[in-house]
C-alpha cells in the first residue's frame, strides 16, 4: 500500500528525473532521455495522481483503457469499450466505464498532444452460467478456461483468439459498430476482444481528440506470427497505418457522450507549457521465425503519429556515465 504523501512525492521523482534528463542531454550535448508515466482509468485510483502537474514534466501519459470489466465478475461485458454500450440515462452502468469518459477526464487535466490511449491485444474471458445466454450482461459463472499458450483463466491472447475464431467454430458477434469490439463464444466460453475495425475506430477517435498516439499491451499478445491474417502483427501494423495515414475515419455518433456531465467535471486546470520533444516510434515489422510460441515478458509498444528517428545509439560506456556522475554534483 501507499501513503498520502506519494501524490507529491510522484511529482518532486517526475521533476527530478526531468531536470536530470535535461542536464544529461547539455553535458553529452545529446537527444534528452523521454519521460513517459502509465496511469489507469479507474475512479479510486486517478485521485491519487497530480495529473496537471505529471502535465508539466512528462513528455507523454499513457493512459490505460482496457480492464474496464475483469472475468471475476458476475455478469459478461466488454473490457475495452470505446462508448457506452447502455443507453444515457441516471442510472446508465457504463455511463463511466468506457474511454471516452476516460480520455474526457484526462483532457481537462492534461494537453491532449501528450496523451496516449492504450489498447489491448488481449481479451477478457469467462465461462457462461448458461451456456444459451451469450449476450452482454449475461451471468457468467467465472473465469474463462486457460489459453494454450498464455495459460492463464480469464485471458486469451489475440492470437490464440483469432486461432479458435478462424479454426475452432466460435461464433463472433459484432457489438454496436463503433463502440465496443466484437465478443465470441463457444459452449460455455466467452471471449471479447478489438478487432482490426475497432482498432481503426480506435485510432480514429485518437487523430480527431488531437491526442499523441496509440499504445498496446503487448506486442507479444498480437498475431506475430501472421498465423491468422495475411501479414504479421495485424492490430499493431494496422494501427500504425492509420495514424500516420492522412485520411479520416467517421467517428461513430455516440449522442451526449462526447462531454462530461458539469458535475462530473475534475477541475479545469490550464497546462503548462513544455519543450517540444518528437517520442519514438517503437519498431514493430521485424518478421519472427516461424517456430513454436513461448511466451516471455510481455512487451509494451508505443505508436505515435510522428516521423521515425534514428535508431538508438549505443549505451555510453561506464567510464564516461563516471565522468557525468563527477560533474554532475554525485547525483
């Protein structure tokens, strides 16, 4: 657990590293190192980060939109929805439990050029108390059966997704076109997850919100190995064509979603300016050899609609981060 105090205390380890990034790239008159934070959607926990001031000293946020909904729970639904899937009303469920409710909230804290909205390559799984009753908001009795190569209950990495919707006879239906991703069932299984068309809709509502990019967790869970598709890493790749692409995706029409009630509103804070920085562009269409899968640690990629760098130098060798450590005041 934490404490009161690392709210703040958050912010003086981002203005350090910050500070000492910046002394770092005048010293070896070099690029300066990037800083990035994660932070998650949910109510009980965005309290607990300075979010305006992580504005100021982060060169992007990424936010994490997915794990809206986790297979422990009594009912099926969509882990990752772009909009509401129930209609708006006082007593709407979902009326926070999407993205753009999130994305939303962040906006009013945050430039909306340092936002990153995470997407999931993996999907939420459960197993049906009736195997009859398949739609949304369906009791579920538990989490889903381990994947083949994941083998964790309650998630299924998208490429053993596409495996059994391509070759095991799960049936997939779309959800409203637009705001939630397909889901699939087979026998007392279900599974929802993005889709190529969702990921585009996704990306989509990022270019016209104005945010940075797109970022997955994981690029490991994508279809690396082109096993379902035509071409390898589908949702990545299809991702980052969208966004460097110049043409435009219709936005679903999503009614009064698209502002937060006034009393729902976090307070408007102005942000503050900071140097212009171009982050990198994480390489994803390097072609694995086809043998069989084992799963390491999961890999996150982040894809902003910026022009490739150069790729990295190599690391400075530890006679000269000695000589920086000299000059630096020991820090």
């Amino acid at each position: 657990g934490g404490t009161p105090e690392d709210r703040e205390n958050y912010v003086l380890l981002a203005q350090t590293l910050r500070e000492e990034f910046e002394r770092e790239a005048v010293f070896k008159n070099k690029p300066r190192l990037l800083l990035s934070v994660s932070i998650a959607h949910h109510e009980k926990f965005l309290p607990g980060y300075d979010i305006a001031s992580f504005n100021t000293y982060m060169d992007f946020i990424s936010v994490i939109c997915y794990d809206y909904h986790f297979s422990y729970e009594s009912a099926v639904n969509h882990h990752s929805p772009l909009y509401s899937l129930e209609e708006d009303s006082d007593y709407s469920y979902d009326a926070k439990i999407n993205i753009n409710y999130t994305i939303h909230y962040f906006m009013e804290l945050a430039d909306p050029a340092k936002l990153v909205l995470g997407i999931p390559t993996f999907g939420r799984t459960y197993k049906l108390e009736n195997p009859e009753d398949t739609t949304l908001g369906s009791y579920a009795d538990g989490p889903g059966d381990k994947g083949p190569s994941t083998g964790e209950k309650g998630f299924f990495a998208y490429f053993e997704i596409c495996n059994f919707v391509n070759n095991e006879n799960w049936t997939v239906v779309q959800t409203k076109p637009g705001y939630a991703g397909p889901y699939a069932y087979r026998g007392n299984q279900w599974v929802c997850y993005d889709d190529i068309a969702m990921i585009r809709h996704k990306v989509a509502y990022a270019k016209q919100n104005g945010l940075s990019g797109v970022m997955f967790w994981t690029i490991d869970y994508d279809d690396f190995l082109g096993n379902c598709q035509t071409d390898t890493f589908p949702l990545i790749r299809t991702a980052r064509n969208a966004l460097l692409s110049s043409d435009s995706m219709p936005i679903p029409d999503s009614g009064n979603q698209n502002t937060l009630e006034d009393d729902n509103r976090p307070p408007t804070v102005r942000p503050r300016p900071t140097p212009s920085v171009t982050p990198p562009l994480v390489r994803s269409d390097v072609r694995p050899q086809k043998k069989p899968c084992k799963l390491g640690k999961p890999q996150l990629v982040t894809i902003l609609p910026r022009a490739l760098p150069p790729l990295a130098t190599p690391r400075t060798p530890a006679s000269d981060r000695n000589d920086y450590a000299e000059q630096s005041d020991g820090v």
